[in-house]
C-alpha cells in the first residue's frame, strides 16, 4: 500500500484537518518534476557534471590521511559546506516565546525555483498547523490530568473513609483525620485543596510511585506511611447516582449533586465512573501519540520525495529542524501514559499489570473467516428457499386457490415480520459496509465500546440466518399444508409462525454470552431508554434508534396481530375477527403512532436541556406525522369513505410530509445549500460522486410519496392482494430509512470533524464545590 492510502487509513477521521495535507504537497511535487522533465536536456548535463565531480572528489578522498575508527577526529564529510545548503530553517520569535517555523529556499533564482519556493512556503504552512494543534492537544490533557488527579484523591480519601482499613492496628481514618498526605499513591503533586493556585508543573500532574509489597511493608513498620487527608472530603459533592426513570423524576425537585453518604455502593459506582474515565483519557493519549508519529512520518516521506525529484539534499536540514522542534521533542504524553498506566494498574487492576493493560489497550477485532462462510452458506439456502417457495406456488396453482384469500389475511401478516427485520438489517449492514469505506466513524458517534461494534459481515450472518429460519418456516407451512399425510396436524402448523417469533425473542433477550451479547443488551439498553423516555437523557444512539422505529410502524401492527391471532382468534381454523373489534382498531392507531410519541418527547426532553428551539421545531414536525397517521389510518377503516375525511387525511398528510422531507434533506442531511462549494450540497462531502447526493435527495421525496397511497386512493394492484401492497410500502419506508441512515451520519461525523470532537465525555463523580466559587 502506498505512504498517502496509509496515511489516511490511520488518521484519526474526527482530526483529518489538523493532519499534515500529504496529497497537497505531492502535487506540488509532481508540478516540480513535470517542469523537470520539460527541460530534461539541462537536467542531464547538470547531473552528469555533479557525478562527475563527485567521482573525482571520491577518488581524491582515498588518499587523504586516515582519520581512525574511535570518532576522535572529526570526518571531512560531516563538515558544513555552505555551498551544498538548499535551505536555511528559523523559528520566529513572538514574544520570547518560539513560534511559528519559516524556510528559506536558497535556490529561489534557478530555473523552476518558483514551484520549490510554493512548496517550503506549503510546507511550512503544514507544519506550523500540525505543531499548533499538537501544543493545543497536549495542553487540555495536561488539564484533564490535573482533574483526574483531584478525582483521584478525593477517591482515594472516600475509599479509606468507607472501608476503614487497619493496617497493623493502627487505624487509618483516625490517622488520616490528623491532616497527613499520602506519600505512596498520590496523583497530583502539591494539589491545593482550599482552592488556593495550583503550583505544580506539567509533568508532575500525574505522579505514581511504583512499590513492591516488601517495601511497602517496611515504610509501614517505619512509620512513614501516610494515609490521604480526609478534609478533601468536605469540599467534594458526589454526582453517582444512576440515571434511572426515578432518579429524573427526583433530580426535577432537587439537584444531582449531593453531599457524601460513605457508603459502599456510592464507593463502587464512583470508582466505575472514574475507571471509565481512565480508560478513555488513556485513548487520547493514544491517539495523540499515533498524530505524532505519523505526522513526522509524513514529513520525512514527502521531504525524502523531494530529494528524490530535485536532486538535492534539504531533507537532513528540515527534518532535524522536526525532531528539535516541540512536535519531536516533547515527551509529555509518553510520560503521562505511563504514570496513567501505573495509577491504573495499581488502583483499577489489584496490581495485575497484564489485566490492567489489557482494559486500556483493547485489541482490535480479528475479521473471521467463518463468519464469512457461514453468512454466504446461510444467505444461499436462503436463495434456495425463496426458489423452490416460488417453485411450489407456481406447481401448485396457489396464487388461483380458494384459500390464497384465507391465507393472505391470516399467514401472512405473521411472517411479514420477519421480512421487515431482515430487510432493516440487510440496509444497516450496507450502512455499515459503506461508513467503513468512506471513513465514517459510526462506531464512536453510536458509544460502541471498542472491539464490540458489528461489522457489516456479522450483521449480515444474522440477517441470513434469520431469513433463513423465517423462510424454512414458510415452506415448512405450505408443504404440511399441503401434504396429505401432515393435515392432522393443522394446530401445529399453524403454530409455527408463533415458535419462530418465541425462538427470535429467546435469542435477543438470552442472558448468556451467546450471539454478540454486548450488541444484543446494548440494542434492548437503547429501546428501554426509548420506551421510558422522556426520563432518560437523550443521546444519539437513542433517538437514532426511535427513528428506525418509525420506519417499523408496519412490523409493529404485525406483533398486535400475533396477540389477536392467537390469543382471541381462532388460529386452528385459520380465522379472525380483529378487523371486527373496535378495541383492535383503537389500538391499531395507538401502536402507529407510538414511535413518533416517543421522539417528540425525546425532541421535548432536547429543547429543555439544551434550550435550542430547534428540538422544539422537531417535536412539531413528528407532531404532525402522529396527526397524519391518525387521521390516514382512521380514513382507511371507514366502510363509507367521505369527503371531509378524505380532504383531512390529504392535508395533514401532505403537511408532514412536507415538513419531513425537508428536515431530512436540509437539517438531518445538511444539504441544499446554495452558497455551498458544492452546488446545493454541502462544503464537505465523504462521497466523491455528487450524483449520489442528488440521487439520494430525489430517492428520499419519491418514497416519502409511497406512504399517501392509502389517501391517493392506490388500495389494490392487480395480482397483488391487498396485504401484499401494505407490506411493499413498509418494505419502501425500511429502503427509504436505510439510504437516510448513511447521510444522516456522514453528517454526524463531519460535525465531529469541524469540532474536532474524537472523544466521548464521562462524567466524573466528584464535583469540587470550589471550583463553582471560583468560576463566578
């Protein structure tokens, strides 16, 4: 693989801008050689006078004096010949304080000196950006460690407040209460606890001393060993309360933060949170050690490529003016992720250094090639199965029976379901696959914990596999039907659509560490929080999932046609009377408008944390799909269709769709922006095709249209039964939802690159009352 594929393949995607413009800089190193090979006469008789003259000075250089193998003289060949100096580089000074770096190209007055001379002046410009960004980076971990370290103490104080520890009968709260510090596990160094200036230096933010049991023992018989003070404990408020539908509803009346219980379930959950913290400080320091390394890399690839083209010998010069510089000088984060490792080992892994690593470093997920296997074995039974159910239809005539009617009304719905979640799952795995291509960091702006995120393989082995259950049932149906000697077991057969759905619950719902549980328990967190909202704080993966459930509404009719069906119809007899009962009618409408309910308290939850009318204007907009979805389904039922319900389901109708399509297109999408570099787009785009905009913006209003069939009049289409029709809208809403799945995160993540944004918030559960104090 080429340095420049590399090279973006490791960016971290949220801080692309603040990378080193590699591909730039070649290009103005192709212009260079270009302008070489035009005057490529010139070039050869230059170059063919220089290896003359490098020829004769190496021969002459056999005959001067040896100058010995111990260095003690001085080689002729690392003196400086100012003759051979392309480029002279100096930081300027502001201030007295070293700033930006500039180039001097010596060799501006040659033939094609301008191109060079663009190049130093980009190259400096790089330079300066990388190196500006990284002081900035190191700067906020320097103060984020700083914070950990007052969590840390003030942890370390609650843990011996709470735990009471007596080491050698002496009794380390009574000892801790006398005001001596720690001198075996302290986090920072010279912390001021009355609020007083902070007086320690940037290295010593972090400071941990590793000892081993035996020398532990003997300060301890020495009397050196000091305990944390305990008066950090008074000016400390704690914040570990869970979120939890009851603690929103108390949280309303009074604020989060409280005063110290000393218990120990109050010990264990701020320990969780400061963990958390731990492990993800950890990962910046990763990452800003990896935009280190390989932003040295680049500029050594492109200053090397550079001597390559042009002949000369700039690189020495430039990039030891690189290494000197704050950018390959500096050791901060080195030294800080070790004394982060050590504090974390020591305080998070009981000592085990191994254990403790492996949290802080997780390794990346091993691609499988069984899952391939298995997903392409599954998905071409499937194949087969669709195959021979057509197959037997045909043979059998089934589409002209006296049954088609029966069993369209009653079978179908059932297995219905599960065309509607393998179909959602097959665009998600599309989704997947193409965020991956296009550098979408889904898996950070949806929390996954590292190296649990399904790829688009996996998803695709489970949605093949549960196409793969649904269709064995469906042939399984027909032919037991069918089949002379299975008819006696009509109650049986009609039982498989309800032991497909038991078997699909009892996997999503298993305890056990079967079937990518993590993604399993993380998806049925998200639903949860999505069913009692508004009582929990609304993130991304939460509304983006109760999006995904508008797009269900038809898959959420067929789970209240299972209860009908089973429970009040007469399944043996492959009859119902749901359409009859007003209580099912009712409820039709309610379980439509369910997951629209759901985000416009979520919208309503938004705009009173954030006070940003924009939620507000959301919740309207979802507002007025349940108003249309209302008054469309209700128009649906009536027997003697009239016109003023035919003109109310049109408007309101018309209305949300309006509004929606628009708020996908221009809020959720962030296109049709007419002074946009892109002509009604936007400024950055991860597809390099624009048609696929364009496409996808016509795709979104056409299929946004498919949902109005009922009030346009379109119930029946010929060779199509009229269940049949239902289930192809929903499976155009599932399409439609999947295409705006991609762009709505596409523009997710380039809002997290604007911001440079690459890190997740935790919050930490001790609030310094202080702080407040002085921040007023």
């Amino acid at each position: 693989m080429k340095f420049g594929k590399e090279f973006a393949a490791q960016m971290v995607q949220e801080w692309q801008e603040a990378y080193m413009h590699y591909s730039k800089l070649k290009s103005i190193l192709k212009d260079i050689l270009r302008f070489k090979q035009k005057n490529k006469e010139p070039l050869t008789m230059a170059t063919t006078t220089t290896t003359t003259k490098g020829a004769l000075n190496r021969r002459a250089s056999l005959y001067r004096a040896f100058s010995g193998l111990t260095n003690r003289y001085k080689p002729v060949s690392a003196m400086k010949n100012n003759e051979d100096e392309v480029i002279l580089v100096s930081a300027v000074q502001e201030g007295g304080v070293e700033g930006d770096y500039q180039t001097m190209f010596l060799m501006s007055g040659e033939e094609g000196g301008e191109f060079e001379l663009l190049f130093f002046r980009r190259l400096d410009d790089e330079f300066n950006k990388v190196l500006r960004f990284y002081k900035k980076k190191v700067e906020e971990v320097m103060l984020e460690a700083d914070e950990l370290s007052k969590q840390m103490n003030a942890l370390t104080a609650l843990r011996i407040k709470v735990d009471n520890p007596v080491v050698k009968g002496t009794d380390m709260v009574n000892l801790a209460d006398k005001g001596f510090s720690s001198n075996s596990s302290s986090l920072s160094h010279s912390h001021p606890i009355n609020g007083g200036k902070q007086g320690w230096t940037h290295m010593d933010v972090i400071q941990e001393t590793e000892m081993s049991n035996e020398e532990e023992m003997k300060e301890i018989d020495d009397r050196h060993f000091r305990p944390a003070p305990l008066d950090v404990l008074d000016h400390v408020k704690i914040n570990v309360e869970l979120e939890t539908p009851i603690a929103t509803l108390r949280s309303v009346i009074k604020s989060s933060k409280s005063d110290l219980s000393f218990s120990k379930q109050e010990l264990r959950t701020a320990e969780e949170k400061i963990t958390q913290a731990f492990v993800e400080f950890y990962r910046k320091l990763r990452l800003l050690k990896s935009y280190c390394f390989l932003n040295q890399l680049a500029f050594s690839k492109i200053m090397k490529k550079y001597d390559k083209i042009t002949l000369r010998n700039a690189s020495k010069t430039y990039l030891q003016m690189v290494d000197k510089s704050y950018l390959g000088s500096s050791d901060e984060v080195t030294k800080l992720m070790g004394r982060v490792e050590d504090t974390y080992v020591k305080h998070f892994a009981n000592g085990n250094r191994r254990k403790g690593l492996k949290t802080l470093r997780p390794q990346a997920k091993k691609e499988r090639h069984r899952i391939t296997f298995l997903y392409g074995f599954f998905s071409g039974c499937s194949i087969a199965l669709i195959v021979a159910i057509i197959v037997s239809i045909h043979a059998r005539n089934l589409l002209k029976s006296q049954g088609r009617d029966q069993y369209m009304v009653n079978i179908f719905p059932l297995y219905s379901l599960f065309g509607y979640i393998v179909l959602h799952m097959l665009m998600y795995a599309g989704n997947v696959f193409f965020w991956k291509r296009y550098r979408v960091n889904f898996s950070f702006i949806f929390g996954f914990k590292q190296g649990t995120e399904l790829g688009y393989r996996e998803v695709l082995l489970l949605s093949s596999g549960l196409s793969l259950l649904a269709l064995a049932g469906v042939i399984s149906h027909l032919d037991m039907e069918m089949d002379p000697r299975t008819k006696s077991f009509r109650t049986l057969t009609e039982l498989i659509p309800l032991f497909l759905l038991i078997v699909v619950l009892s996997v999503t719902f298993c305890p056990f560490n079967l079937i990518y549980r993590s993604s399993r328990f993380f998806l049925i967190r998200c639903v949860f929080h999505c069913v009692c909202a508004p009582l929990y704080k609304v993130t991304l993966p939460d509304f983006f999932l109760a999006d995904q459930l508008t797009s269900q509404v038809q898959a959420f009719r067929s789970l209240e046609f299972y209860i009908c069906y089973y429970g009040w119809g007469n399944f043996k007899e492959r009859s119902n009377t749901c359409e009859e009962s007003e209580v099912y009618k009712v409820l039709y409408i309610v379980v439509a408008i369910i997951p629209y309910w759901i985000r416009f308290v979520q919208c309503l939850r938004r705009l009173v944390e954030e006070k940003d009318t924009a939620h507000g204007l959301n919740g309207l907009k979802y507002f007025s799909t349940i108003a249309a979805v209302t008054i469309r389904t209700i128009y649906s039922h009536q027997k003697q269709k009239t016109k003023t319900w035919l003109v109310l389901a049109a408007a309101t109708s018309g209305i949300a769709t309006m509004t929606s399509t628009y708020w996908d297109i221009v809020i959720d999408w962030g296109l049709l922006n007419r002074n946009s570099t892109n002509p009604w787009l936007r400024d950055k785009l991860v597809v390099p095709h624009k048609g696929v905009y364009y496409a996808a913006m016509v795709l979104n209003c056409v299929l946004r249209l498919a949902w109005m069939q009922q009030v346009l009049g379109i119930q029946t289409v010929p060779f199509l039964h009229k269940t049949a029709l239902v289930a192809v809208v929903a499976s155009l809403e599932i399409i439609r939802r999947g295409i705006w799945n991609f762009f709505r995160l596409e523009n997710e993540h380039l809002n997290n690159v604007g911001k440079y944004r690459a890190f997740k918030s935790v919050p930490l559960p001790f609030y310094y009352e202080y702080s407040a104090d002085k921040s007023t």
